[in-house]
C-alpha cells in the first residue's frame, strides 16, 4: 500500500502541475522542493522541459553560476523560476533584506542577489514559502527587494504567476495587484487562512482544494526523482522524501 504523501512530496506535486508544458525551468540555490518539482517534470517530459538547479553538477548546464541565469532570463530563454522572501506582501513585494528600517535591520535575510531583475524578466515567478503565518505574510514588506507590481509605463515581461505556501494556493492578478485564493490544501479551513495572512485577497464564492499528488507522480519522486535530489539535497532526499 502507498504511503501517504509527505509535505515536501504534496507541494513539489503542487508546483509541478504549475510548470507542466514549459520547456526551460531554473531553481536556485537551497530549493529542494522546487528542485524535486522541475527534475519531476523533465522525468514525465522526456526531454521537452529543461530543469536547471543552481547548486548540482549533473543538473546544473550554467558554466558561470547564477550570472548566466540573469543572461539567459534577458534572452526571454527562462520559462520558469521559483523565489521566497522573508517576507511577502499583497502586492506580490518580496523582502531578502531584513525586517526593520533599512540599514539598520533587526533580523538579517540572505540579500537580494538578482531577484529583482529575474522578477521583471521571466514569465512565470512562482513564489513559494512553506511557511504561512503574518511574521511572513504581512501587509507592506520592510524593503522592497523585487517588485510584484510596477507601473503601465514600465517594460515588464514577468512577475509573480501565484504563492504556494504550507495552507493554499493563491493566484496573483496581474491587472488587479493582488492575490486571489485558489484552493485550500487538505484539511485547512479558510479561517485558518485568514488568521495567518497580514494581507488582504480575494475569496472567490467557491474554493477549491488543492488536489492530491497523482499516483504515478508520487511513485516517480520517490523512485528516479528521489535519487536525482539527494545529488544536490542528500538529506533532503533521505529525510523528506518517501523511499519507494
């Protein structure tokens, strides 16, 4: 009998219905469920989408580190990249700073690095943070590392596509600015939701829920996927990841 699937293993299944058809996919550093979400769809693929993974030699096709990243996202050749924050916003404002009044931060964030840039240029920015609480999710980030929205006149090719957090996915809405919920994960009521969101969103009349990994998905990660992880993630893949 199957396993129940694992956190790690449910929201690497959610990520991957989000990057399904694309054909070049890039993670960054310390992502390993991301990074179990693109090698699960270049599996299923069989070679039409590319995964990237900043941080593995067999996965990693980049000779000069995360610049060529920034080189190739400029030639439109990026399809899909995946970015957290300490904190998150409404408006899809990610902060990699710090909390507090910038320069003198109270708690210090890994930084910046080249968010920004790759959030104006790649199509699809899935932001993903498993944790949802307010300390999170609040309602106007401390400082601004990249911006969700810009004005009309400003040259923008891409942006936030949706958060996926511990609870829900919410779709971003470009024209509107914000996020809307777009299911709930097994188990979690909308209150729930609600208490550990500092923003305002959009509750649509009827949500749905998130739905389960499909089988044959689940049997891939814990099987070929599992192996191909633990080149970059080793306890990761022994630890959150399900043997087969």
């Amino acid at each position: 009998m199957t396993a129940p699937p694992t956190t790690d293993e449910f929201l690497a299944c959610v990520l991957a219905r989000m990057i399904e058809g694309l054909r070049n996919v890039a993670v960054g550093t310390a992502s390993p469920v991301a990074a179990t979400a693109a090698l699960t769809v270049q599996a299923e693929s069989e070679g039409r989408t590319r995964a990237s993974i900043l941080g593995s030699r067999r996965y990693n096709p980049f000779n000069d580190g995360g610049s060529e990243i920034h080189d190739r996202a400029a030639q439109g050749r990026i399809d899909a990249f995946f970015l957290g924050g300490g904190q998150i916003d409404g408006r899809g404002n990610i902060n990699l700073v710090g909390t507090g009044s910038y320069p003198n931060v109270n708690v210090r964030f890994p930084g910046s690095y080249g968010s920004a840039f790759l959030y104006f240029l790649i199509p699809r920015v899935i932001l993903f943070r498993e944790e949802h609480s307010r300390r999170v999710l609040v309602p106007q980030v401390d400082f601004v590392s990249a911006p969700g929205t810009t004005p009309s006149s400003v040259h923008r090719t891409g942006g936030p596509h949706a958060l996926v957090t511990r609870l829900c996915v919410m779709a971003f809405d470009r024209d509107a600015g914000g996020f809307r919920l777009q299911s709930l994960h097994p188990g979690v009521e909308l209150e729930e939701v609600r208490d550990a969101t500092g923003f305002e969103f959009e509750i649509p009349a009827d949500v749905s829920r998130t739905p389960p990994p499909e089988p044959g998905r689940l049997d891939l990660i814990r099987g070929v996927v599992r192996e191909q992880v633990a080149e970059t993630y080793p306890e990761f893949a022994a630890t959150r990841i399900a043997a087969a």
